[in-house]
C-alpha cells in the first residue's frame, strides 16, 4: 500500500473574524461545524464559563441577526465576504449584575457593552448620573488619581460622556473634566472589577437597560407600537415613549406564547386578562423575537430553581477568586500605602540631603568666609595694636601738652589779674591827672584872667604914658588948660616909669611860671603816654595768650569727646601741633589794631608813627586841655 494512501485527508476549512468589545480574533472553521462549535471556541479563546449571556451576532441585509447554534455555521444566511465577520455580544442580561455575573470576563465584558450603548445613546442617562458613570470608568480604566501623573487634559470628555449631554450644556472640555476628576479622585482604593461593578449596578436601574426594542402593529387598531423585551418580561410601550411601558406582562404571569407567520400571541395565565396579539414587519423578526423570549424566560426560571452543580462550583470559585482579588487589592493598597510612605520619606530625606547639603555648603562658605574675615581681623589687630601704641604715644604727649596749657593758663590767669591790677592803678593814676589837669586849668584860666587884666592894665598904662608924653612935647595953646611945671613933668614920668617898670617884671616872673608849669605839665603827659602805650602792649599781648589758650582747650576738649566716644585715644593732627607752636611763640603782628584809641584814632604801633609833642606858643597860659581817651574795654572810657 503507498504511502500517500496513509496520510489522512485534510478537511475543509474557513476563516472567521469575531469581533469582541474590547479585541478582534480569527478562527479557522471545518465546514460542518455548527453555530455551537464556533460560540464555544470563541468561549473558550476567552476563558469565559458563563455562556448563556452571549451570542454571535451578524448582519443580513440591514438586519440584525444572531447564529443559531443547532444549525450549521455554512448553512445560515451567514455574510458571503471572507472572512465573515461576527460580534460576539451579550443576547440576555441579567436581572441583578452583582449576584449573576461570577467571573471577571463576564463583568467586563457587560460593563464594555453597556458602556458603549450609553455612549451611542441607545439607554437614555441623565447629565449626573453619566459624570458619575464616567468618574467609575475613569477609575477601572487609570486606576487611583495621581495629582503628578494625572496632569489636566488627560480625559477626553466625549469618549465618556453622550454627545446630548456635551450639547446640553455650555461648557468647555476643561470644565467637564474638572468634574468628572472631581468624582475620579473621591474613587480612590476601588480596583478595576470593583469599579465595571459599580458602573453596572447604577445602569441597571436605568429604563432602558437590557431591553430589545422592536416595532409591533396591533391587529384591531393597527396602531404603531414598541414591543421591549428583557429580563423581567414584555412591555409594550408607545412609538415615542421608551420609558415607561403602557402595558408589562411579567415572565411569571405568561402562561404561553406563540406566533404564526407574522402574529404573535401572549396568554397569560389569569383567564380574565385579554389575549395580546401583535403582527410584526417580517417572520425573521417574529422569529427574533421567539428567540429572545424564549431565552429570557429559560434565564428567569433558571433564576428560580437550585443551580445545578456546576453553577454551584462556578459561584463558589467566583467568590473565592473575589476573596482573593480582594485580598490581593487589600496588599497591593498596602503595598501601595507603603510605596507612597516610603517614597515620602524618601522625598523627604532627599529634601533633608539636598538641605543638609545646602546647609554644608553655607557652612563651608562661610568657614572660608570667617577664615579670610580672622585673617583680616588679625591683620586690623595688628594695626590697631600699633595704632593703640602710637596713640597711647599721642594720649602722653597730648597728657602733657595739656599740663603744659594748665601751667601756661595759671600763668595767663596770674599776668592777668596782675594787669587788672595794674589797669586798676592805671586808671587811678588817670583819675588823679585828670583832676590835677582839671585843678591846673582852673589855674591857668586864673592866670590868663590875671594875664588878661595885667595886659589891659598895661595897654592902659601906655596910653596914659602916650599922653603924658604928648603933654609934654606939645604944651596945650589954649586957654584954661592946666599947666603944669617941668619938675612936676619930670617926676610924675619918673614915677610912671618906675610903675611901668615894676609891672613888666610881675608879667616876666608870671610867664616864666606859666611856661615851667606847661613843661611839667608835657613831660608828665609824655611819661604817662609811654606807660599807657606800656600797657596796651601787655594788654594785647595777655589777649593774645587768652585766646590761644581758649583755642587749645577748645581742641583738646574736641580729642577728649572723640576719645571718650570711640574708648581710646586719638591722635592729635600734626597740623594742630605746628598751630600750636606758632601760636604759643608768636608775638603781636604789625598789622594787628591796637585795642587803646587816643583822641578818638588808633594810637600809633611803632615809635616812628607817634606824633610829636610840640609847644605851641599861642597856648601858652591860655588854659587849653589836651584830651586823651584810654579805652579798654567797649565799656570802659577814661578820660585824661
């Protein structure tokens, strides 16, 4: 037998493409297989067990379709393209998510589909209840928030919420992402399943969750209708009415169903209550919707009875694998919490470092900072060490320059009391001159008067002398002038003569006194102008010294203020010392005004510039003072 003869012949296959919530997966087919072998491979490639929930769901011709699973896969009006594409979707939905959905997948599975059906409308949510929806999907999808990963604009607002609400309000991407984070972050510890869970618990209790609309014509008045079916029964609802059913046949209350090829009849199981009859627009849709009901009323008496005991073995390893998810969340929040301390802390002893090491930085800095400020304080020290030296130098001399000042101020204070004195008797002296030149006036006025009268007297004596004379020469001629004889003539001439004669000599004598006395007088003035001039000098010469030593105290006083503000000595300018020297042996300068004005002027500085003192003879015995003015002070005035 050949060996080809061996091999075994390869059946025939085609490819299908199933298209999930959340992946896209291809499958190579045999051609016998029926609906069931595809929907469990499909199943199995997804490691879902609870697979009453799902079907494959295809379009036909505009219609939706879903693959019956006793017939085969080929045999179906299946889409002719290759390969052909399936939806693997949820056909049933149960009526409590939290207690029929057992694994994971499922979950997801049901929060993808449902999520995606709020999205595109198809269940009506209000504006706060799909920011609160989003908030969860927001969660499941990031997990917690992150303030430093979850920078703003990280959400995109119209893949989480309906465009009817996006349209409803005004109100920018920023503002509906600022609030759905505000919901986002109140999230904070609730895992991914926790989080589908949540979303599907809010949804459930929507109006239109789970219900398949279809469009129904009555028989008796043809009125147009939604006939809805879910979990819980059949509704029949207006044309533009979703939301709340004009009439509602529960699972329970139905007692048989059946459809020819367009009407479908509903018998409920009170016998008072009206049969429902229904005509819809095809018999694929009667046959759709056969398929739903029959669906959904197995998964409500389902519901009712005791699971079977692989239900039973499947919530029992849902609850475990929810234990242990929730056990492993619990750690992993822990180990989170314990991240984050640890990353605190380490954050802050990174921050402590980087201050540790600022702070050593400083300290560096200023250690070399405070090594070169030694340096140069050493180096001021060493200066004001000298400083101090050579200032303590300064504070002896200054020490005994100052005694030096004292003892010449004593000595100034001494000259000066003694030249007080002497001016004291100066102007004592001044007062006697000027009484006896007053008493010496009196006097020479006296004598003048006395002059006076002998020169009249004498004037007198001649014109009685000029008329004897011309008695003699001329003899009167006429008659009864007295005659007289020639030694009557003779000795009334020698007795006027020898009269005349003795006058002369009182006057002689009297000039003679006048002109001794006015030449004492002179010489004593002249003496006394030499002693006043005698004493000016020494008064200058004590003013002078006054004021240099007012000069040097006033000075020193300056050296002590500055010592006393600064705590040490300061060293007097060399400058005041050349001052000082030159002032204590300078004398009276030539330029310098006399402080004593005589007759009203400035008393002349040399001996060249004095006036002479010359007799004037006209003066004589004419009794004219000669004032002169001593003065001192401002206030003190003698008269001479």
């Amino acid at each position: 037998m050949p060996i080809t003869g061996l091999k075994r012949k390869q059946p025939k296959t085609f490819r299908v493409k199933v298209n999930t919530m959340d992946s896209e997966m291809e499958f190579s087919c045999e051609i016998k297989w029926k609906g069931k072998d595809l929907f469990d491979l499909v199943c199995r490639a997804l490691g879902l067990r609870e697979t009453w929930f799902f079907g494959l769901q295809y379009s036909n011709k505009g219609m939706i379709t879903w693959l019956k699973m006793e017939r085969k896969v080929l045999d179906q009006d299946i889409p002719k393209e290759v390969p052909a594409t399936f939806s693997f979707l949820a056909k049933f939905y149960p009526e409590k998510v939290e207690e029929e959905l057992l694994q994971e997948i499922t979950q997801h599975l049901f929060f993808l589909q449902v999520q995606k059906q709020i999205l595109d409308e198809e269940i009506f949510c209000s504006p706060k209840a799909t920011i609160l929806l989003a908030s969860y999907a927001v969660q499941a999808k990031y997990g917690d928030y992150d303030p430093n990963f979850h920078k703003p604009g990280f959400l995109a607002p119209e893949e989480l919420l309906p465009k009817r609400v996006l349209w409803q309000y005004q109100m920018t991407p920023d503002m509906w992402e600022e609030r759905i984070t505000g919901w986002y972050a109140g999230h904070r510890g609730i895992a991914r399943y926790e989080a589908e869970l949540n979303y599907l618990k809010i949804a459930q209790d929507l109006e239109m969750y789970g219900v398949n609309y279809f469009p129904i014509t009555q028989k008796k008045n043809h009125t147009d209708s939604l006939l809805g079916v879910d979990a819980k029964g059949i509704h029949v609802y207006s044309i533009n009415n979703r939301f709340s059913s004009n009439k509602s046949f529960e699972w329970s209350s139905i007692q048989n169903i059946s459809y020819s090829e367009k009407e479908l009849t509903i018998k409920p199981i009170d016998k008072k209550a009206e049969v429902f009859k229904f005509f819809s627009s095809q018999p694929k849709v009667n046959k759709l919707i056969m398929q739903l009901f029959i669906g959904n009323h197995d998964l409500f008496m389902r519901r009712r009875r005791v699971d079977p005991i692989e239900i039973q073995q499947l919530k029992a390893q849902a609850r475990e694998e929810k234990a242990r998810k929730k056990m492993e969340h619990q750690q992993l929040a822990r180990e989170q919490q314990l991240r984050e301390e640890a990353e605190r802390a380490k954050e802050e002893l990174e921050r402590r470092l980087f201050e540790v090491e600022d702070e050593a930085r400083q300290t560096g800095d200023a250690l070399r900072r405070s090594e070169v400020a030694a340096e140069l304080l050493a180096e001021k020290a060493q200066i004001a060490e000298e400083e101090a030296k050579l200032l303590a130098q300064n504070a002896a001399e200054a020490e005994q320059e100052c005694h030096r000042l004292e003892l010449a101020a004593l000595k100034t204070k001494e000259e000066k009391c003694l030249m007080e004195h002497k001016m004291r008797e100066a102007e004592i002296i001044a007062m006697k001159l000027a009484k006896e030149s007053d008493r010496r006036a009196k006097e020479a006025e006296h004598l003048k008067q006395d002059l006076e009268e002998a020169q009249k007297a004498e004037e007198k004596a001649k014109r009685k002398l000029q008329d004897i004379n011309k008695v003699h020469l001329h003899p009167p001629a006429a008659k009864g002038t007295p005659y007289f004889s020639a030694e009557a003539r003779d000795a009334s001439a020698e007795r006027g003569s020898s009269k005349m004669h003795l006058r002369d000599i009182d006057l002689k004598r009297l000039s003679l006194e006048i002109e001794r006395e006015r030449l004492d007088y002179l010489d004593k003035s002249r003496k006394f102008e030499d002693r006043l001039k005698e004493l000016k000098s020494e008064i200058h010469d004590l003013k002078l010294e006054e004021k240099q030593a007012g000069f040097l105290s006033h000075w020193s006083k300056v050296l002590g203020s500055l010592n006393r503000s600064s705590g040490r000595s300061c060293k007097a300018p060399l400058w005041m010392k050349a001052f000082e020297a030159d002032l204590l042996d300078s004398r009276p300068w030539a330029g310098l005004a006399h402080p004593f004005n005589v007759t009203g002027g400035t008393l002349p500085q040399t001996p060249q510039e004095k006036p002479p003192l010359q007799s004037d003879p006209g003066n004589v015995g004419t009794g004219t003072r000669k004032h002169i003015k001593v003065q001192q002070h401002k206030t003190d005035v003698i008269y001479i």
